[in-house]
C-alpha cells in the first residue's frame, strides 16, 4: 500500500468526512479488539485523567458534547 498517496487522497475529503473516516477506523480496530500496548508513562496518564474526572466530573466534556461541539463548527 502506497500509505503517501493514501494520505493525499485523505486530505483532500472534507473534515467532516476524515472525522468519519477516523471514527470507521477506530471502530475496526475496537471490533477486533486490537489494544495497543500501552507504556508506563500513558497508564499513569490514564490513571490520573481518570481520577481527575472523577474528582472534577465538571471539567470534562461528554462524548455528545464533543460531537456536538465538532458538528457546530
């Protein structure tokens, strides 16, 4: 696979649809449960975003207001 020309052809979609696109391949990755393995660095940057979460519920943005946000752009 020629991942260059790939690339080019993916930057010349709309940001709407490379969103899409991004979601479709997540989504492939998630159905095959393909987990990256994960350095001690990220687990504890895991850990701690999730305990902040947890701590300041308010500061974080659900996943529908994520979306939201992106569409209203």
């Amino acid at each position: 696979m020629d991942i260059t020309a790939k690339l080019n052809e993916i930057t010349s979609l709309s940001i709407e649809d490379r969103i899409l696109l991004v979601q479709a391949i997540w989504d492939s990755i998630a159905v095959e449960q393909a987990y990256p393995n994960l350095t001690e660095t990220q687990k504890r940057e895991l850990d701690r975003t999730i305990d902040d979460s947890e701590i300041n519920p308010d500061n974080f943005l659900t996943w529908e207001e994520v979306k939201t946000s992106i569409k209203g752009q």
